[in-house]
C-alpha cells in the first residue's frame, strides 16, 4: 500500500478484455477490468439489476456485460448503459510504473 493508494499488482496481470477480482473484507469485492486499449477500470463487483458478478462478464469497448442479464455498465462511470438504469460505484486507478493502484478509501465506500 502506497498513502491512500493499494497496489494490487501489475497491469499485465489484468488480461486484456478481461478482469481480476481484488477482495473486500466486509463487503462486496472489487473488480479491476482492462480495455483493449489498455485502459485500466475498477467497479464495485455488482451489477445494479440484479446483483450479477461484473467480473464475469464480457467487456466490449468501454462497457462490460453482466453475466445475468446483459446489462451493459460503462466502465469509466458505473452507468448502466441503453434504456436500463442504474449504476455501481467505482473505484478511482492509477497506474505507476507499470502497477495498478486503486484508491483505498474508495474500495471501502464502494463496498459499503
């Protein structure tokens, strides 16, 4: 942990596409996704339909679909996307050297 800032590892460990779940004592799970574009995103682990693991779904452009429903979630603001409405919180990222951060603070309130 660096301040108000936790490292969960290297960018490259985030698969491209994809995601990696960091784990939230006491509260729900964060998921960290990467864009195509290399782009680095984290969300509370829940879609706000009907709770569906984020992580799980298919991450297309700046959306990921919840595994549920389809949902679409925009990665940079939580917001459900299309006639569907709702949003998840997210997690501020930064990267340093080649290493993923989130916000630490962040991670808690959003699991709360």
């Amino acid at each position: 942990m660096i301040g108000d800032w936790l490292d969960i590892g290297w960018v490259n460990e985030i698969p491209v596409r994809g995601s990696r779940v960091v784990k939230v004592t006491g509260g729900d799970d964060i998921a960290v996704f990467r864009s195509g574009e290399g782009k680095v995103f984290a969300l509370r682990d829940r879609c706000p339909h009907k709770h569906g693991r984020l992580s799980q779904g298919i991450v297309h452009g700046g959306a990921v679909a919840c595994p549920l429903h389809n949902w679409r979630i925009s990665l940079s603001s939580g917001e459900a996307l299309g006639e569907d409405k709702g949003c998840t919180p997210t997690v501020p990222v930064r990267i340093d050297a080649g290493r993923v951060l989130i916000h630490r603070a962040s991670t808690l309130a959003a699991a709360a």
